[in-house]
C-alpha cells in the first residue's frame, strides 16, 4: 500500500486497496483515485498527486512558484491567473512570493501553454481601487457595473481583486456625459466612485441603489441607472395627454463649493465640519451653506500622501467605503466620517488620525529630501499652519510655513536649524580640546534605571543648569553637554572697553570646560 504525505491535505494518504473513481478534491474532476483519506473523505487523482510542492514554469521563469492552499497568506481576496487570465478566489494554485504572480492548477497541470494572459493595470474613476484585466471566470456573477448588461465568464474584462467586481473592456470608454429628454436644463453626467460610493444616493426613476456609477446631475440631485436611462428614452403614452410623460423626482441634494473667508463669517462654534476641530485661522466656507472648514481640511480633496502610506495617492472621503472593513489603520478604530483611502491597497486613516500630530496640521508630505538630524530615517518638507504655530526641535523657536519633519523621531525643524545641526564645532571657546555636535541628549544617570528610579536630568557643563531639550551640543569623548543657547552665545562674545580680548562668561570649575 503507497503512502504519499501532500501539501494539500494535512493527514497522510495512502493508495486504496481497490482502485475506483472518484471527485478529486483539488481538480474537482471525476477521476481514478490515486491516493486518499477515507476518515477526512479527501481523494487525490493521479495528476494532482504528483503536483509538486514547488515548480519552475516558462510563464514566470524568473521565480519559482510554490504550491498554495486558500487565500490565508495572500493580500488579496481574488487572484489572476497568468495562464488563463481567469479571475478567481484558488482554493489551491501556485504563487510567486516575489512577484504576486499566481497561477491556477488548471493551467499548473497543461504542458502545452505557450503564450500567457496580456496583464494590464489600471486606475478607473468608476471604482475605488485599482483594476486588472482578466477574464470574469466561471464563478462570476452580476453584470458589468458600467453598460449593467450581464457578464460572460470568458469575457474580457477589467476586475477588482478585492470587490469580485467587473467592467467589459469595450465598456471603459462609453460616454461620460448624456443629454436626456428627462432632465433637459442640465446634461447628466457620468459620476464618479467618490460622488456614488456613500449609499445615499438612489435612481430617481426606479428608487434603487446602485452598484455602479450612474449617470448624474449633481446641482439638481437628479440620478440614473444606464438600463433606467435608456427605458425613460421611450416614455410613456398616455390617452388624456398629448405629449409623452417621463418621470422627474423633484429633489435637491447639495454639494459644497469651498472659499476663503474671514473669521467672523464662522459659525458660532467656530469648529470644522470635517475633523471637528477648533478653527484659528484660515477659514473655508462653503458659498451657500454653513458648511465650514480648516484651509488645509479643504485642501487635502486633492490627490495626496501621507507619513504612514507614501508608496500610493490618497483621496479624500466625507465617510469610509460601505463595502469594506472600516477600521483606521492609524488609531484602529472604526472610521465614521471623513477619512483618507488608497484605492490600490486599501489602506485608509481617519482625518483626525491623519491631521493629529501638530506638526503636520496645514498640510501632508511635499516629498523626502533626505535624513534626519540623527541619521537614521527619511526627513520630508511639510508646511506648518499659521494656525497651529509648533516649537522646532532645535532652536525651540515658534515656526510656521515651510519646515522639515522627521515622523519617526517626532521632530521638527527650521529648515536653517537642520542645516546648523549637521556642522561639527571644532575648537569652540567653551570646549576646544575636542570637537561638539547636535546630538539626541543622553541621560545623566549612570546604568539602566530601575522601575523606581527617576533618571536624571544633564547639566549643561557651562552654566550648570539642566538641560531640558531634547538636544544639545555633545562631546562623545569627555561625555559632556551644552546647552545649544549657550553654545550659541559663546560664539558671539562681548568685549569691553577695558580689556583687549574678547570675554566669555561661565563661572564653573570643571576642567573639561577650556579656560579662557
């Protein structure tokens, strides 16, 4: 009796003593059964026995692929299989860890694929996330959320690896704007993924939902399925009116057009409409109704990135998708109003979440420009509100507009500041044996501290105060610190009248401070 341990099933499989056929549980084909496990009912065709628990194949040679069970370890729900092209959910395929390349068994099992599905990406606005091209796949259901007409399975299309979502290829470029006999003041206009996502939008003909983007008109409220669309072309005859009728739903859902203004035009609270928060300075208000907000509120609408999530855009949303989980992936609790999402990868942050930090309020990364002052992770330009006015980490003078910022080390800097840390001092008047430099203060006490213990606090070895920044001027070498005021008094000397050198003013004894 043959014994085989495989990775699909987790108990050890043996050859049946009478050969039979059988529904092999990885192709699903009615065929002879090679091995199995009767008390788990799990059979294995002779093909699917001998699959190996890693291959090379000529659609991917740069990798090897291995043998997967499920979607456990996979970032995405759905796959799209290289070969085929066919959009699925694998129970079992073979995967690229490298590449996020899959391929499905059917195609794992064909010795004659010569050529591979022509794989495309890319972002549409009909839809929050990015698309692939790929075939629907036997499993597909529903209808292409832009014509609404139904799906074949061998189709191409472009779908969503996270929603199981599809749009016909041919249907990507319909128009986007409509004049229809039903609302002749306005054109409808094919809305967006953002315009449609929130749910409460319904067709102004048939009161349903949508699960695509309609056709729209938003200073009226007036919107449409396509299906809807096309059945209002025929309107309806009726004997005691001469003309046709079409249905109308006289509603007026608003949108809001920012501007600045002055403070006193603020409501009473004074507050922002999206991170609730007390406005200072800068107002937005919208043109018609209360509607208000910080300036750099109103200004992340546009495509942006943020400390936490720069690889992709972030776009800005008044509530969190209805279709996934809406947890922030900052605070991690649930999102209830406006927030940030990448339609790529799902990441999303709530505006609070996003704005928090003081130093970043007034506006998101402008892009890396290199290290911080300890050498160790990315510095970015941001720009500080006047609003919110924030100490630099160095001088600890108040600054707004143009700085730089390190998220790792919670600083912020003048962008001279930065510059004037990186310099080492070499035979400055207070320490000239050795050379200084802007360093993250150490503490005093000598050891690890234990629970009880309070650490102490270094004393500037020029004017024997604490030092209470979070840096200072170092020797590395005598293991001592300055203040970074008091280095830069030094720089600047006195001279009097009385005596022909230039005097420096410190009062202590300690010989590791050069006599002058």
């Amino acid at each position: 009796m043959g014994k085989l341990q495989h990775g699909s099933h987790e108990c050890e499989l043996t050859s049946p003593e009478i050969v039979a056929n059988g529904i092999c549980n990885i192709c699903f084909k009615d065929e002879p059964v090679e091995f199995a496990c009767d008390p788990c009912n799990f059979d294995l065709c002779k093909p699917c026995s001998d699959l190996p628990q890693q291959m090379s194949h000529h659609l991917h040679p740069e990798h090897p692929l291995e043998f997967r069970i499920g979607e456990d370890d996979r970032k995405t729900k759905y796959m799209v299989c290289v070969g085929c092209g066919n959009m699925s959910s694998g129970t079992y395929y073979y995967e690229c860890n490298k590449c996020e390349i899959y391929l499905d068994l059917g195609c794992a099992l064909q010795k004659s694929i010569t050529t591979g599905w022509e794989a495309k990406e890319m972002l549409h606005y009909s839809h929050e996330h990015q698309l692939k091209r790929c075939r629907p796949g036997p499993d597909s259901k529903g209808s292409c959320l832009l014509c609404e007409q139904p799906l074949s399975f061998t189709a191409t299309c472009y779908g969503c690896i996270h929603c199981y979502l599809f749009f016909h290829e041919r249907c990507l470029d319909l128009p986007t704007e409509i004049q229809h006999p039903v609302h002749p003041m306005h054109p409808l206009k094919r809305l967006d993924y953002i315009q449609t996502f929130d749910g409460r939008k319904s067709c102004s003909a048939c009161t349903g939902s949508f699960v695509g983007v309609p056709f729209g008109c938003l200073e009226c409220g007036f919107y449409l399925h396509l299906r809807c669309a096309d059945a209002l072309l025929r309107g309806l005859l009726y004997k005691s009116h001469e003309h046709r009728l079409f249905y109308v739903e006289d509603t007026f859902n608003h949108i809001h057009v920012m501007r600045l203004v002055h403070m006193s035009e603020l409501e009473e609270e004074g507050k922002c409409n999206m991170c609730d928060t007390k406005i200072h300075g800068n107002p937005c208000k919208c043109e018609t109704c209360s509607f208000q907000s910080h300036d750099f509120c109103a200004g992340l609408g546009g495509p942006s990135r943020h400390q936490f999530h720069l690889n992709h855009p972030l776009t800005l949303l008044p509530n969190s998708p209805r279709w996934m989980k809406r947890t922030c992936k900052s605070c991690k609790v649930d999102i209830k109003g406006f927030n940030l999402f990448c339609r790529i990868c799902n990441f999303i942050i709530d505006i609070n979440c996003a704005l928090k930090d003081k130093k970043m309020h007034g506006a998101l990364h402008m892009g890396q420009i290199g290290l911080c002052i300890q050498d160790k992770h990315s510095l970015f330009q941001v720009i500080v509100s006047r609003s919110y006015p924030i100490a630099c980490s160095i001088c600890e003078e108040k600054l707004c507009g143009k700085a730089f910022s390190c998220v790792m080390c919670e600083d912020i800097y003048h962008p001279l500041c930065i510059q004037v840390g990186r310099r080492v001092l070499v035979g400055h008047p207070l320490h000239s044996d050795h050379m200084i430099a802007i360093s993250l203060l150490e503490s005093g006490s000598k050891g690890p501290a234990m629970p009880s213990q309070k650490r102490e606090k270094p004393q500037c070895t020029a004017c024997q105060l604490n030092i209470t920044t979070k840096y200072s001027y170092h020797c590395t070498i005598c293991k001592i610190n300055f203040h970074i005021d008091c280095i830069k008094a030094v720089i600047v000397p006195s001279k009097i009248k009385s005596h022909s050198h230039y005097l420096y003013n410190f009062w202590n004894n300690d010989m590791r401070v050069t006599r002058a």
